[in-house]
C-alpha cells in the first residue's frame, strides 16, 4: 500500500523552500503594488502589450490577493494554482506580441518554477502528492 505522508523534510530543505517562496513573495508583491498607483511605465507598458487603459489596479489587485494567499501556509496550494494562472495569462500575452523568448516569453515559467518548487520544497502534503522518487517497495514482511 502506497505511503499516504512524505518522510519529513530536512531542516535544510525546509529553509531552502522558505527561501524560494519569499523570493517569489517579495517579487509579486513588488509587482502587484506598483500597479495600484496611476504610475506611467506601467500604464505605458501594459498599453504596448495591448491591454485598455485603467486595468492596472484591478491587476495589481489579482496580483496581491494570489500572491497573500500563496505566503499563509493553509492556503498556499490555491495561491500557487491561481498565480500559475496569472503566469499563463503573461505568456500567453508575450507569446501574442512576439517578445524575446528567454527573456520575457519564459518568465512566467521561470516565476512558476520558483513558486511550485519553493512550496513543494517547503509543504510535506504537496511532496507527498507529487514525489520525485518511486515508492520504495513493499515494506518488510508485507505482500504485494
């Protein structure tokens, strides 16, 4: 029968997906709260990337309340899927527009990767849902 918890992390592997989260953190929440003040680099951006003016604090909204809902711990599972949601939305638009591939196409994945791996690092439920290993045999003693 399939083990239900994942071993306990490491002290070690545990400061290292705390590590990864509060980057991704403080990246979002710089993001989201540029977006609440009428600032022109993001009102002229997202106008080249085709979005209508007087979106920006709606965005940074979204942006906030994902990114709060990833740091507290019992929700941070639906904050990562809806961020993974938003990181879809700006590849898709740069995908669109023609950006640079590595640059600015991929920097959704790039923010994706850092989130996923920063809370599956850090939350034993998420590596026990999706392990990197095979499931050791059957224990000792126990049939198949």
């Amino acid at each position: 029968m399939p083990r239900l918890l994942a071993d306990p992390p490491s002290r070690a592997v545990t400061i290292a997906g705390h590590a990864l989260s509060s980057l991704a953190i403080l990246f979002l929440l710089f993001d989201g709260l540029i977006k609440l003040p009428p600032l022109d680099v993001v009102t002229t951006t997202l106008a080249e990337l085709g979005y209508p003016a007087g979106i920006e604090r709606g965005l940074g909204l979204m942006i906030l309340i994902c990114t709060l809902l990833y740091a507290v711990p019992r929700t941070a599972p639906l904050g990562a899927i809806l961020l993974t949601a938003l990181f879809g939305g700006a590849i898709a638009t740069h995908l669109r527009i023609g950006s640079p591939v590595f640059s600015h196409l991929l920097f959704g994945v790039y923010l994706g990767l850092l989130v996923w791996g920063g809370l599956w690092l850090r939350d034993p439920r998420l590596r026990a849902l999706l392990p990197f290993r095979h499931a050791t045999s059957s224990p000792q003693g126990a049939s198949s």
